[in-house]
C-alpha cells in the first residue's frame, strides 16, 4: 500500500476508535457488540451475589435478629389472612447468607398477627429463637435438646390426618421458658397471650398457631439447627416482613 494510504488507514481506524469509546461512555448503542454483550454478565452476577440480609426481610425484623446468629429459618406468609407459606433455612457464612433448603409449609389458619391471643387461629409476626425439641418418636439426630414422650401426641379425637402433626417439633421461643421441653406449659407472659407454637409436621391446612412442614423438612431442621449457631425463626407474612 502506497503512503497516502496508508495515511487514510490510520485516519480511519482513529475516527473507529474514537466513536466506540464515545459509544462505551455513553452506555453503547442498541444492537452494539462488546459493550452490549457484558452487561448481562453483571446483571448475572449481581442476582446470585449472596444477600448480607434476610431476603424479603426489612429493617424492622432484621434488627431483632442477634448478631451472632447464623441460622435463620424464615416464614414466608403468602398473606396476612392466609395459611399458605414457604419456608426457608438460611447459614451465615462471613457476611452473607447461603439459602439451604426451602418447603412448602403451612401457618395458623386465619393467617397472621402482630398481636397474638391465645385461639385466634393466627400465627405470631416476629423473631424467635429455637431453642428445644422434641415428639412421639426417637431422636433422629438433633442438634437442639430433644425430649421424647408419648405426651406430644395429638389426641385421637383429632382428625387422623392430624394424629402424627407432633412425631417431631421444634419449640419457638414464643411466651416459654428456653431449656424446657416444647410441651411445658409455663407461660411467662400469661396465658391470654397464647403459647404452645412449634415448628412441627405437616397435615396439608392451617394450624392452631404453629407452623408445619414435610417430614423431611422436620428431620433436616433437627439434624441441621445448632445451638451454637443461635438459630432463630423469623415469622410472618410477606408485607409483615418487609415493613
């Protein structure tokens, strides 16, 4: 190639140069190449980022959880008057939070409250700690303290569905005495206040007050809640949680 076009070449390579910089500056173009092609990659990156929160969780609730937690099973509701919910198991591990296991389960059957009383069918709004467990059947390999007796089963007069809700439970610390059974009547606030509400097997409906999951989400939680991580249930339907 002679001089002069040489000259033209680089000419045109600058004017190319200098019009993809001012296009990456000002975001790229719809339809550009590089530019256009990275971003997914970092809107990627930035959804599976693991959250330093409890997602769907707002200041006010996660305050209240302690600082040295590292164990959170949080209760979505689906609806301030509904029994529908998931729950979820979140670890701690540095700052962030790493979602373990997920269920379908379920909650008082009116839905919820930030208020409970004893019989109003709803379950508590709030930030519990775990702390005991127990039911019908052996141990099947519990971190938390686990008392076995025949006085967790649900009385037969229940409907049958419901005759195996209590083979295992786990007590929220909600008006109880921590370092009891979960089936110790004292209640420290009162009883117009309502107690008695455990994570506890799932009969496919609405509880009294407690919530329910799967048997195998029942012998995960068992096996996997340690005392020295400072579990806590963080409870409630969605709006709840948020605010």
């Amino acid at each position: 190639m002679h001089s002069g076009g040489v000259r033209r070449a680089v000419a045109a390579t600058a004017v190319l140069a200098s019009f993809l910089t001012a296009l990456s500056a000002c975001g790229g173009a719809e339809g550009s190449g590089g530019t256009e092609a990275a971003r997914p990659a970092a809107r990627t990156h930035a959804a599976t980022a693991a959250p330093t929160r409890i997602p769907g969780v707002g200041d006010r609730l996660q305050r209240r959880i302690p600082a040295g937690s590292r164990q959170v099973v949080a209760v979505y509701g689906d609806g301030k008057d509904s029994a529908g919910s998931t729950v979820v198991l979140y670890t701690k591990h540095g700052s962030t939070w790493q979602r373990e296991r997920g269920w379908a389960g379920h909650n008082g059957k009116k839905g919820w409250t930030t208020d409970h009383h004893e019989d109003d069918d709803r379950s508590p709004v709030g930030v519990f700690t775990l702390s005991d467990a127990g039911g019908v059947l052996p141990d099947p390999g519990s971190g938390l303290p686990y008392t076995r007796s025949a006085a967790f089963a649900a009385p037969r007069w229940w409907a049958k569905s419901h005759w195996h809700d209590f083979d295992y439970v786990i007590a929220i610390d909600y008006n109880r005495v921590k370092g009891t059974p979960p089936n110790d009547q004292t209640r420290p606030e009162g009883e117009k206040k309502g107690g008695g509400i455990w994570l506890h097997m799932d009969h496919g409906s609405g509880t009294s007050a407690c919530v329910s999951v799967p048997e195998r989400a029942m012998r995960y939680l068992l096996r996997t809640l340690d005392p020295r991580q400072r579990p806590v249930v963080v409870m409630g339907d969605r709006a709840d949680l948020a605010a």
